[in-house]
C-alpha cells in the first residue's frame, strides 16, 4: 500500500514538471507595472505557459498576456524594456538571452 502511495505522489510530481513552461531568471532594475499589479526593483523568476508569462519574487506574483516573437538571431544577454505611461513605468517586453525568443507583454 506504501508503495502505492508513493507510485502515485511521484507520478503527480513528474507531471507537474513536465506539463511546468520554461522557466528564466529576469532581473528588474526599476518600480515597473505588470498587468495593473506593482513589481519593485529585484530578480524575479518568469515562467511561460502558452500565452501567459507569470512571474514571481518574494511575496509578489503576477501574470500576465504575452505574446512570443522569434528574432533572426540570438540575444546575448536577457534584457528588459518599459514604456513610461503616465508617470509610471511597465513593463514593454523581455529579450530572452541565449535564444531567439522575445516576450511583448499586452500592455
């Protein structure tokens, strides 16, 4: 029965890292807006699923629409872009470095 049980507990574990979207460390250097929620300077973890982006740091979480671009060539490093809107920054788009991919946030 233990051994059931346990079958049962890894096999649920396993899904949820398969079924996970790739995951990438963003590092935000100012107060910026995400999907109407207020993210302060800090790392955060980004994790994408589809046409989502949700990202987390500390006690904060937001998620937010997303849409995937591919560049014609690999970005070097991971950059982030904000737009200024009324007195207040959010946040544009994130250039994945190592990849070609480039993630526009639905502002």
């Amino acid at each position: 029965m233990k051994i059931a049980k346990l079958l049962v507990c890894l096999g649920t574990v396993a899904l949820a890292v398969a079924t996970a979207g790739p995951r990438y460390f963003v590092h935000l250097s100012q107060t910026v807006m995400v999907s109407g929620t207020e993210l302060q300077p800090g790392d955060y973890r980004m994790e994408l699923t589809g046409d989502k982006a949700m990202i987390k740091g500390g006690k904060a979480s937001v998620e937010a629409p997303v849409k995937m671009e591919e560049n014609g060539s690999k970005f070097s490093d991971t950059t982030v872009r904000y737009t200024n809107a009324d007195g207040k920054y959010k946040l544009s788009e994130i250039r994945l470095g190592g990849t070609k991919t480039k993630v526009v946030f639905d502002n």
